[in-house]
C-alpha cells in the first residue's frame, strides 16, 4: 500500500507560525513515517509553494490513497480540485487549524469536493488520523467491504 503525503504552500515554515504547535514539516514527516511504518504502509512525501507542481504530482502519482493540506490553495483552487477528483484513491484533506475559527474567507475549502472527508483542528494529529483512515479503507476494499 502506498500513500502520498502533500502539503501546499508556506507548510515548510510550520513551525514558525503561531498557533501551529511550533512542530516543523521535517517533524511532521519524521512522525507520520513512523506511523506509516508500523501500519505497513509506504508513504511518499511531497511539499510544494506551486500550484501547478501540486497538480502535476497527483496526476502523476500511482498509489492507494493521498493525505493533502492544500493550505491557502484548498480555498481557490479548481486545478488542484480538478487533479483529486481525478485521481482513484481515497483522499483526505487536513488542516492543522479549525477552518471554523479563522477568518472567513478561509472558512471554505474548494479542494475538500474532492476527497471523502476532511480533518480540520486537530493539530497534526490529524495527519495521522487521515493516514489510519485510508489504511482501514483499503484494507476494508481489499477485503471485499
């Protein structure tokens, strides 16, 4: 099982952001392995500040399932909903923030039409919880569920 891990612009500078848990994308990514790894899975990591570089690495990519935080591009971007809605995997959009509680053009995702659900607040606990989720739903296909 393969999973790509993405994350849209200004992500490299996570742990300077307030309100972010001053936890840097390298830490993320070190701790989402490790969960990768005791669930069996290959995961795959990518992080662009480019809109087209998100699109063209979900169009290119041949795996299972897609964790993204599109950051501000999940607000405006039809080419990166276009590319989810595109790509057969299960995918699921994360924001480290509550959407709900911040300003409120950032209140709606575009780019969430395009995957099967949505984590939103719970810290970069919520990476690992997407992760988890489309491991059990593959599993769950591979098993005829």
């Amino acid at each position: 099982m393969k999973v790509l891990v993405i994350n849209g612009p200004n992500m490299q500078l996570l742990h300077q952001r307030e309100g972010y848990g001053g936890q840097s994308l390298q830490a993320l990514e070190k701790n989402l392995q490790q969960c990768a790894n005791g669930l069996g899975v290959q995961v795959e990591f990518f992080a662009s500040d480019i809109e087209g570089e998100i699109v063209k690495k979900i169009g290119c990519f041949a795996g299972d399932g897609i964790v993204i935080n599109p950051a501000a591009y999940s607000h405006y971007s039809l080419a990166i909903l276009d590319a989810l809605q595109i790509f057969g995997g299960i995918k699921v959009e994360v924001h480290i923030t509550n959407l709900y509680k911040r300003e409120q053009e950032r209140q709606k995702s575009l780019t969430a039409q395009g995957c099967e659900g949505v984590i939103s607040g719970l810290g970069v606990d919520g990476y690992l919880l997407a992760l988890q989720y489309i491991v059990a739903k593959v599993k769950g296909k591979e098993r005829g569920k």
